[in-house]
C-alpha cells in the first residue's frame, strides 16, 4: 500500500509591533514561563500542546523588519468512501 503525501492547512497570523526578543523566543510554549506579572504562562504551552495532539506544528517568528507572526500548521484529514 502507497501512502499519499499529506497535504496541511497553515494558518498565520502577523502583528507589526515589537518583536519579541530572541533569548524569549525559545521559551514562549515552556509551561509556566511569563513575561507578564499576572499570567500564568500557560496559554501558549496549552496551544502548543492541542496542536502537537493533532499531529501539527506551532511556528512562532519574529524579526524587526516583520514583526511576529505566529502559524499554525494542521494536516488535512481525508475520509476515504467507498
């Protein structure tokens, strides 16, 4: 039996603000991780974690020229009938 390639949905969204800084980047999706004095640094580790389930990816990037964009990668699911 051949597979078939898999085919994915990505959906970005992009703000042109600050960027976030590099050494914060990596930490973003760690759970309990926070630059706000009241969040819990949750949010994101939460995401991450429904989007990995789905066999999925969260893609966060940031630069000063484009801002942050954050995409979330999915793949298509098939109902094969017949």
């Amino acid at each position: 039996m051949v597979e078939s390639p898999v085919a994915y949905v990505c959906i970005s969204v992009q703000n042109g603000g600050v960027p976030i800084p590099t050494d914060v980047l990596p930490r973003l999706t760690q759970p309990f991780y926070s630059t706000k004095s009241a969040g819990t640094g949750l949010g994101l580790a939460i995401v991450k974690r429904i989007v990995e389930t789905h066999n999925g990816e969260l893609l966060i990037e940031s630069s000063e020229l484009k801002g942050t964009t954050f995409s979330v990668k999915l793949p298509l699911k098939h109902s094969l009938s017949g």
